[in-house]
C-alpha cells in the first residue's frame, strides 16, 4: 500500500503543482506559455474553438495575438452590404480582452492595446471585424461574414452601462440591436433557445456518428512508472478498458500502463504484491456494478462523454460559459468559490416582471437550464422513494434523456441520495420531534457547490417538508462575498419546506463542527466532503481529527471519491495518524456525474462524487 501510495503521490502532485501555478497566477501562466493563451479569456462562450483555432494554425505558421490595431478602418458600406442573420451574437469584455461569438462558435477575439479593459472603440472594432473578417481559419465549419439582428452583452461584462449604450447607438446604424443579457425579452431568449435547439440536433447527429470530428480524439497514455507518455494509440473502448490500447500493460490487473519492460520489471515486485489485486478488483466492478451504464444519448455504455470533451460538448450544446455550466470548466478557474453564483444572483434585482411569477421564470432563464426544470421545485411525476437513478429522476422532471442538466444535478442529487440512503434513516424519528423538521448538513471543502447554489432548489421537492440548512465551508472560499452574497435562500409552496445555505471562508475545524461558527447552533446531522481526497491536501490531518470527534459523538461523515483508489489511499493515511475503521463500506453513487475522468496512466474507472463512503 506504500507502493501505491508514493506512485499516486507523484501523480497528484505533479498535478497539484500545475493547478497551483494556474490559479494563484493564471496571466502569468498563460505569458510564459504562449500556447496556453486562452486561459486568459475567462469569458468566452467557445473556448475550444479558440484551441483549436491556435492549434491547427500553429501547425502551419506562427499565431499572433488577435490585434484590434488592424481593424482601425470600418468600412461602413462593406458592413452594410453583410446579409443579416438571425443568429444571436455574444459579447463578452473581461479585464483584458473582448470577444464576439455567434451560438458557441468564436467569431472574434482581441486583447486591449493597453491591456486594460477594452474601450468603447476597441469593442465597436472587435464587433465590425467579426462582422466583415470572421476568426474562420482553419476550423473545419467556415464562418462567413454576417450582420446579426441582435446581440447582447454577457452579464460578466467589465464595461459599464454606459459604454454598452454608446455602442448599442453606434451598431444601431447597422441594423444591429444591442442589449445585455439582464434585458434580453421573452421573445429574444425564444429565439436564442430555438436556434439552441437546433445545434443540440445537429451536436446528437454528430456524437452518435462515431466517425465524426465533433469530438477530439483520446490523448495519448502515460507509463505508471516514469509517466512518460506514450506513442498515440487508436482509440479506446468507451469503458476505457485497458485492453483495448495496443500499449505494454499489467494484463492481470489490466489498470496501468509502461512506457518499456524496464518500467514494467522496476514496478512489478510492488505492483505484484501490493496493488495488482487492488487494481483488478477495481476494474472487476466496472461490469459488476456496471460502473459506466447511463440512460442518456449523449454518455453511455457503447458511447461516453469523456472529461477531455466536456467543453467541446457543452460548446457543441451552446451552454459553454452560460449560467450554472460556466463551473463546468477552466475557463473561470481564477474567480474563488462562491463568486460565480454572487454575481448571477446579482443580475436578478436587475430583471423586470409584471408579478412574482414572471420574475421566478426571468431568474430561472438566468440558470440556462431546460425550461422543463422550472420550478425546480415543481411537483415530481414520481414520488422521491420511486427515484433510484438518473432515468427515474429524468422521467419524475420530465427531462428528454438527450439533455445535458445531470452534468450540473450531480451535486444536489448526491447529496440527496446521500441523506435519504444513510442519514434520514437514523434521525428521520427525530427529525418529527424538531421545530420545523430541520435537518442541518456541514458541507465541508465546498467547491464548484458554492457556485451551483440555485440548483439546490430540487431538493425542496425530494425532501418535502422539510427545512434543509447547509453550511458549506471551504478556506478558498472568496473573501469578497457580503453577507448577502454569502447566504441563499429559498422556500416551497408547494411542498412546505425550505432551503437555507451558506457560505464560510476557512479550514473546517471546531467552530464548525460544533455549529458556533453558524446561525443554528448545534452540531450537523452529516458532514459531507465531495470528491474529498484527503490525502492531497495538507489541510485534512487536522480537519480529519475533528470529523473523527464529530462521529465519536454520533455525527455521521459521509464523503465521495472520484475513484475507488483514493479511498484505499485514504484509509491507509487515517491509519497512519492513529484512527482506524469506517462507519460506510465504498458503494456507487447512482448519481454520479455521467463524464468519465480519463487518466493518462491507469484504466480504472473514474467519475466526480463516483463513489459513496462514510468515516
């Protein structure tokens, strides 16, 4: 187990020490990587067709930082001639940059002269040039020159209202009708959605015809040992077994890779003695639970969505950068947690409605989520007890399997099935006897679940009547968050109860664990870490002795795993700092995320909150 322990250490530290250099300098990063420049655009609705577009080109010639200089000119007659679209256009305008994108597809893209956010000027010729000189080479699909009948401003925009109304004034002469995206009508979002719809049609044709570009290809594998990678392979079967990759691997195990047989020979002796049956195990519950079965077209058995394709696929859906999906990928890796919901919260004071009603379904489109979700506390079509997988839940919401929300839904469906499977169980007597039937979850190292915090609003009808309270705790939570900002809120009318979370900045220690560091005072009835990994982070040690006094007096701590390795891994770390013995045996989370985690150097299956456990 030491064996395995030193070989994952290497890996994730390699990892660990990219993603540090990323987040804490990501400008700096993406300067002495010139060919990782699109980390700077934080913003954009098609990050990969901006990769792409500077991968290919790199192939044949130098690529050149877009400059607004060569645009100085409009040509106003050339612009006029443009035959109009339909077509809604973005535009985004970040700290240094700005970008213009129609559906999805990168259509223009410059950083300010001075580096600064762009000015008035720089995004009016930013927009003309996307107009006349669309960024269409060397993608695959053409874009032409185009004049939209409608655009509209990103709510993460960094201008002010007065430069998106001098340059709604300016387009206007063009026949462009300029707005942003808090004002954007019902009838505008309509046609947005329909051409939305469209490109989900056309993105289904293209990932079920395994012969087409739609998606990248695997990338190339890494030796277990000396994780150099190895020579392009064709590629795997969607399980990702092992065997299916021409490459020198353990055939017992069949879950790692070598780059020679010296590799090979030099891991043997511990891989033999220590891991190989581990490993084997792992992969044998790949059939046995049937680990990578989902119901939906666009991630199943025969067909996986892989994590290397997310953002193609999301880009492909027309929901990259969009609402909740923004947490979906890097591209806002620089914001701190709990921002990315603050400020889409903060649009809603802004959205118009003649009642109540009409404003629930203004804010709820801010989401970008299937219309068929709202409410999301609508009543369900099948009682929660009958909902036991993720076609259950799709046909209780009425959700076509064709689309994407479960890559968002994981979060709170985890949590739900975590708390009626382990928790409700034993507190559900004493859950009657409460004041208002409140049951309080610490939700400790919250991440991208700081971000989703709108989405909780589906528990409100699996756990009816019921007044749910999560604390979620994380050091990296932003500091920037007012007290407002910090705290979500919601009830149901139609099932009686009400959701209370918020958000606290700090390593969860003894203050949290017994409830003083919270509005309800009192210890939780479950603590929960996703995705926990508590052997990667130097914070745990500490953390761990307190969730281990926090179940010497009755409180359960449940965590997921992405794979079943990092709980044995876990529990040989726990072992060594003297505590031993788990209260919930590892078992597969129903709702894990449909998007198979692809490692470059094992084969064993992999998903976020994959697995289900408990100290």
């Amino acid at each position: 187990m030491e064996a395995l322990q030193e070989a994952a250490a290497r890996v994730f530290a390699a990892k660990l020490a990219r993603a540090q250099t990323l987040y804490r300098d990501p400008l700096g990063f993406a300067d002495a990587n010139r060919e990782r420049v699109a980390l700077f655009v934080t913003f954009l609705l098609a990050t990969v067709t901006w990769l792409r577009w500077r991968a290919q080109a790199g192939a044949a010639k130098a690529v050149a930082v877009p400059d607004l200089s060569v645009f100085d000119d409009v040509d106003d007659a050339q612009i006029q001639r443009l035959k109009p679209t339909e077509l809604v256009w973005a535009i985004g305008v970040s700290a240094k940059a700005v970008s213009v994108s129609e559906e999805g597809l990168l259509r223009g893209f410059a950083f300010s002269a001075a580096k600064s956010t762009p000015t008035e000027d720089e995004i009016f010729r930013c927009f003309c040039k996307a107009m006349a000189e669309p960024m269409n080479e060397p993608l695959d699909q053409k874009l032409v020159p185009a004049r939209p009948t409608l655009a509209y401003f990103l709510s993460t925009r960094t201008c002010s209202d007065a430069v998106v109304a001098r340059i709604a004034a300016r387009l206007a002469s063009y026949g462009v009708q300029v707005v942003t995206e808090q004002t954007l009508t019902p009838a505008m979002r309509a046609t947005m959605q329909k051409h939305v719809a469209a490109m989900s049609s056309a993105a289904q044709a293209a990932l079920q015809d395994s012969s087409g570009s739609a998606m990248a290809k695997s990338p190339p594998r890494a030796c277990f040992t000396c994780l150099k990678s190895l020579p392009p392979a064709p590629e795997p079967r969607a399980s990702g077994d092992a065997e299916a990759d021409p490459v020198l691997h353990c055939t017992k195990c069949n879950a790692i890779y070598f780059c020679s047989g010296a590799c090979h020979a030099k891991a043997a002796p511990n891989h033999a003695q220590q891991q190989c049956a581990a490993f084997g195990l792992q992969m044998g519950h790949r059939e046995k639970w049937k680990i990578d079965q989902f119901p939906f077209t666009w991630s199943n058995e025969k067909q996986l969505l892989h994590a290397y394709n997310q953002v193609n696929f999301l880009t492909q859906r027309g929901i990259h950068n969009m609402g909740l999906w923004r947490r979906l990928c890097g591209c806002f890796q620089n914001r701190k947690w709990g921002e990315l919901s603050a400020e889409l919260r903060g649009t809603w004071g802004e959205l118009s409605g003649a009642d109540e009603a009409a404003k629930a379904q203004a804010r709820f489109e801010t989401l970008h989520l299937n219309a068929a979700l709202f409410p999301l506390d609508k009543a369900l079509a099948k009682a929660p007890d009958a909902i036991h997988t993720w076609q259950d839940y799709y046909e209780a919401v009425g959700l076509p399997l064709d689309d994407p929300a479960a890559l968002l839904l994981e979060v709170p469906l985890t949590l739900w099935w975590i708390l009626r499977q382990h928790i409700l169980p034993l507190v559900g007597s004493q859950l009657a006897a409460r004041p208002n039937k409140r049951l309080v979850v610490h939700l400790a190292g919250a991440e991208k679940e700081a971000d989703l915090l709108p989405l909780f609003d589906v528990l409100l009808a699996l756990l009816p009547g019921i007044q749910l309270c999560i604390h979620m705790v994380n050091p990296e939570m932003s500091a920037n968050l007012t007290p407002a900002q910090a705290m979500y809120t919601s009830k149901s009318s139609v099932h009686g109860g009400s959701l209370t979370i918020t958000l606290h900045r700090g390593v969860y220690g003894p203050e949290h664990a017994s409830g003083e560091a919270f509005m309800t005072k009192g210890p939780a009835d479950v603590v929960v870490i996703m995705n926990a990994a508590l052997y990667a982070s130097p914070a745990w040690p500490p953390t761990l002795g307190v969730l281990y006094q926090q179940r010497s007096r009755g409180t359960r701590v449940v965590c997921t795993e992405p794979m079943e390795m990092n709980v044995a891994i876990t529990l040989e770390g726990i072992r060594k700092l003297g505590v031993s013995g788990i209260s919930l045996e590892t078992r597969l989370n129903p709702f894990r995320q449909p998007v198979y985690q692809w490692k470059n150097n094992v084969g064993m299956p992999s998903y976020s909150n994959g697995f289900i456990w408990g100290l």
